[in-house]
C-alpha cells in the first residue's frame, strides 16, 4: 500500500512516501480502507512521532490519527463492525496513522460515520472534536450558564469548543482574528476579541472557564480573567512538561473515545453540530500539507487528504 512516513530527521522532516504492507488483522483489530484524513501538523514534533511507549526510538512512523473510510477486515474478537461499513475514528498516538491508503485500528477508537457528511468533512472531526467535548465536559466540567473564554477559536479545536459550549448553555467569549469574528457568532459566540488589536483582560473578566488552544503568553494571561473556582484547560504542547503546577495540571492529551465519537457523529447527522475544514488536497501532497507549505483558503478549521479523490 502507499503511505507517508515520518523521515525521522529532527533538523530537515518531512514525509516520504513509501510502499508498505497492507497491515495483517489479528483477533482484535479492524482493517480500514482510508479515504480522507485530517491534517494535525503538530504531529511532526510530538513524542510519539519518535519514541514508542517504552521510551525506545521509533522510525518511520506513519502520521495522521484522524480519519474516515471503510471497513475492509475483521478481527474474530473486534465486535460489532462489520465489512463494508463506512467508518471514522482517531487512533492511539503510538500506533501508526492513516496517512496511508490502509490503517489498522482498535474497534474502541471508531464509530459508524456520520450520516450526511462526506469522507473528507467526516476526517476533519475526531480529533478536533474529541478535544473540545474531553476538555470542557470531561475535565471542565462546563454548566449551563457559565462563562467560558475560548482562545484559538477559529482553529480546528476551537470551532467545535464554541459550538459545544454553546450546547450546554454557556456565554462564550472567543479570541481569533477579527475577519473569523461573524462566523464564531454564528456558531455560538457571544463576543469575538480580537486577538491582535485587542486584550480579552480589557473585555472579559470573572470567567468560569479557559478553554486554551493558543499557550505561551496567552495561558499566563488567562489565570488574571478567572473567578474564585474557576477552571482553565490547554492543549498548547507547549503546556507539556512545564513548569508552573497549574499549567501542569492544566495540560491534556485527547483520547480515542468510542461512545463520545458516537454522540458526536449523532450531532452532526442531525445538523446540531458542523463540521468545518480549510481545504481538501491530493494524497500526494502529504508532506506539503503536514508542514505547512500549502495555501489555506479560509484560515478556518484544518486541512484534509483525500487518500481516495
């Protein structure tokens, strides 16, 4: 099978495409035949690109942890799918990702696809969608009529932290540039703050919860806006390994969730949640894609891969 694979070089990475195996399915594994994959660019820099969970050095490894496609094999033990079935998932950082036209993955990390939605909006969701609802339901534990500060919310992750904020009954107030600020309302903002003109302390205080997609100075800003109690969670790596204890305690890495990817893929049949993405490009532009060297055409949400056009 054709995929991309990490070229292990710290000082010049890219993605070399390569013929590989199609993966063998053992009891417990499903076997999908990808057609679109989100782009997490991130990726290229994260511990896992590089290392396996037992701290050894990891060559080769394939990207993209997000995707949609359909079902072509089944382990004896890996329950319910079946062959045929259209699917989408986010599989385990440590495995291999789907920038490939194959992925083998764990049945716990997918769900049936969203009705409605083709390939390449359905890849655009797990991640970016799994975020938002672990941050805010899981960890934050957002109610109703809570006032939450959104940083980065036009990205991937940001754009579905409104729409599921906006859910539950908060008052959202976002940062992003000020051209993003009509389509944030739409989705559920009740004030955009521009990021480059203006600070979201001048406009917003007494906030119940941060949900951070920026880091650096951003997060270190945000501890003055909250109230007694409140709550802030970041998914900035530059989070990871710091520091100061309530940025540590901050920090959270998204997880596979199946029931959550089956609450969301309900949402988006129904219309209730929307799925956004900046573009969809030919496989054979992985690498450009994963660093950053293609055009983004409305700066909104993140790039997909069309494994099959």
């Amino acid at each position: 099978m054709k995929a991309f694979c990490f070229n292990d070089s710290v000082s010049d990475p890219a993605l070399v495409e390569r013929e590989l195996p199609v993966p063998q399915v053992t009891a417990a594994d499903v076997l999908v035949r990808i057609h679109a994959v989100g782009v997490t660019p991130t990726e290229m820099g994260w511990y896992p690109t590089t290392h396996t969970k037992a701290g050894e050095v990891r060559r080769g490894a394939v990207p993209g942890h997000e995707f949609s496609g359909v079902v072509t094999a089944v382990g004896a033990e890996a329950g319910r799918f079946r062959v045929g079935e259209e699917v989408y998932g986010m599989n385990d950082w440590f495995a291999d990702g789907a920038t490939a036209e194959y992925c083998l993955t764990s049945p716990a990390s997918i769900a049936p696809k969203p009705e409605g939605l083709s390939h390449a909006e359905t890849a655009s969701v797990p991640i970016s969608a799994l975020t938002a609802w672990q941050g805010l339901y899981d960890r934050a534990k957002l109610k109703a009529g809570e006032r939450v500060l959104v940083h980065g919310g036009s990205g991937a992750v940001g754009i579905f932290a409104i729409q599921l904020a906006w859910r539950r009954g908060a008052q959202i107030f976002a940062t992003a540039s000020s051209r993003h600020a009509d389509f944030l309302e739409q989705l559920g903002a009740a004030h955009v703050i521009d990021y480059k003109s203006e600070r979201f302390e001048d406009i917003v205080d007494q906030v119940d919860v941060v949900f951070d997609a920026v880091g650096g100075e951003t997060l270190r800003r945000s501890w003055s806006v909250l109230k007694p109690g409140g709550r802030i969670v970041t998914i900035a790596s530059s989070s990871e390994g710091a520091q100061d204890e309530r940025t540590k305690a901050a920090f959270f890495i998204v997880e596979p969730k199946q029931e959550q990817l089956i609450d969301i893929a309900k949402l988006l049949s129904r219309g209730e949640l929307k799925a956004f993405f900046d573009g969809v490009l030919p496989f054979d532009q992985a690498s450009a894609a994963y660093f950053g060297k293609v055009s983004r055409p409305t700066g909104r949400g993140k790039a997909v891969l069309a494994v099959i056009p």
